[in-house]
C-alpha cells in the first residue's frame, strides 16, 4: 500500500511518497482535511506560509489522532523572504502558527519572488541568506530535513557551493505532459530526492483523452494513472484535495504502469494552457 511507502533523504530521515497538498484549502477547514486524510492513512502533510493555512494543518495534527511522530509535516520559506533574519522570525513564526515545536521538512518556496518568477534576476545572495537560517534551524533540532522548491540547476549550484548543508528535496512542477527529465536527473545525481507537486497538471489533465484512454486500459482513475506516474519516477507525489473520497482514489495507486506506456506518458505533449490556474507563476 502506497500510503506505508517511504523514500529516504539524504541524512536517512524517512518521508512518505505520497502526501496531501493543502494549496488552496481554507485555514479554517484545513484541519478537517488533515483529520480525515490521517483518518485513511496519509502520513505526509504539506503546506506553505503562502497558502495562509498553517494554523489550520496544525490543529488538524494536534487533533487527528496520531502521534506526531508518525507524521510527517512541510511547510515552506514565503519566496519573498531573502534574507536571514527574514527568514529565521518566518522559521519561528511557522512552528508557533503551527503549534509544533518542530517541522519536519522545511523549504524555501522559490528561488524569485513571486512577482519576479521567471525573470532573469535569481536572487542568489538572498537564497544563500535564507538557506542559511534554515541549516540554523536545521541544525538547531526545528526542522528535520531542508529543501527547496521550484529551483533550477544554476539556483541550486549556488546553494551547494556555500551551504553546510546540502538541500534534501526539490519541489517541482512535475506531471504527465511536463516532466523536466534533465532537472529530475541532476537533483537525483546529487541525492537530492525530487517532489512533484500538481501531478494531475491542476486539474488540466482531466481534459485529455489520450491519458483517459490509457487510465481505462488500466481500470484506474486518470488521477490514478498520474499519480502512479510520477511515483514511477521515484518522485514524491503531492495531490491537493480536500474531498475525502478523491483521497481515497489518489492511494489507491498499488498497479504498474508498463515501460512502454511510461515512455509514451514521458514524451506527451506539453500542456500550454493551464486555465484559471494560468494566472500562478509556475504555469505560466
């Protein structure tokens, strides 16, 4: 069963491979979402300062029923935080949002600030600044792995040339129709174990035949045959919901995708409209 499977980071912490996404879920039914999640037997817990929802996970934690130490809980560095004092206040403002005296991966959300992602300017000063205050926090007993989200190569080189220590996770846009192999590729090759977050594209690859007619050759769910994907991969898998049955069928992904169906879900051709959710940085 996929929600007992682990990966391993690179300082042997255990993370689940599939979590529960929280963007887009309200603070105040985030709890509920946590509770029933943990109620079907997720583990993994994902959420950002950005999503406006710590408080909320964190309640759902506290009162989900299972001991803390069976689960596991991100949360992310806002992308606009570029220094380190910033960045240690937003460390400490997160676990007291949150109500735990520890999270248990922490990463920085983007290398640019949202309102300049994509543009030339990679801020590597300010992300060497914020990486340092988590390698503190880290170190410190806060957090109990570090990573990062949305970087590429040349944002991670600059990390790696000056950190103590090396980031554990990168978390990435990643899904049938946009699998950026050479980035997935050198994150592993520098044990860096690579998340994938949107795996059902927000939503977009539900409008596309050929993936429902390979899910029906399977007898899955699109959601499903995504999901799997990814996993395939040995990506995390991090689908948002809160709807407890759509939990329910995001797990249940114990079937194999052949090799010759993963080469042809690697070489799909790429979405170009997102939709509604083209108006997010990360789609455009």
């Amino acid at each position: 069963m996929i929600l007992k499977e682990t990966f391993t980071l690179s300082n042997g912490v255990e993370i689940p491979k599939l979590g529960l996404g929280t963007w887009f879920i309200n603070d105040d039914d985030a709890g509920q979402a946590v509770k029933e999640a943990v109620k079907i037997g997720y583990a993994h817990i994902d959420t950002a300062q950005a999503y406006g929802n710590e408080r909320g996970v964190g309640e759902g934690v506290k009162n989900c029923g299972a001991k803390r130490e069976e689960l596991f809980v991100t949360t992310k560095l806002a992308a606009e935080i570029k220094s380190y004092k910033e960045a240690v206040h937003a460390i400490d403002g997160s676990l007291e949002k949150m109500s735990l005296d520890h999270a248990d991966l922490m990463i920085i959300h983007s290398p640019q600030p949202w309102a300049e992602f994509g543009g030339k300017e990679r801020f590597l000063e300010g992300n060497r600044e914020a990486w340092r205050a988590l390698e503190d926090a880290y170190k410190a007993g806060k957090l109990r792995a570090i990573g990062v989200s949305n970087f590429q190569k040349p944002d991670i080189e600059n990390i790696l040339e000056s950190c103590s220590v090396s980031p554990m996770v990168n978390q990435i846009l990643a899904h049938v129709t946009n699998t950026p192999q050479a980035l997935i590729r050198y994150c592993q090759e520098k044990g860096i174990l690579v998340e994938a977050y949107s795996p059902i594209g927000h939503g977009e690859l539900l409008k596309n035949a050929e993936l429902a007619a390979m899910a029906e050759k399977y007898g899955v769910s699109l959601p499903q045959l995504c999901i799997r994907y990814v996993l395939q991969l040995d990506l995390i898998a991090l689908p948002k919901t809160g709807n407890p049955e759509h939990m329910k069928n995001n797990a249940d992904v114990d079937f194999i995708i052949t090799q010759e169906d993963m080469a042809q879900l690697k070489n799909m051709a790429r979405i170009k409209d997102y939709g509604k959710a083209g108006v997010f940085p990360v789609y455009k």
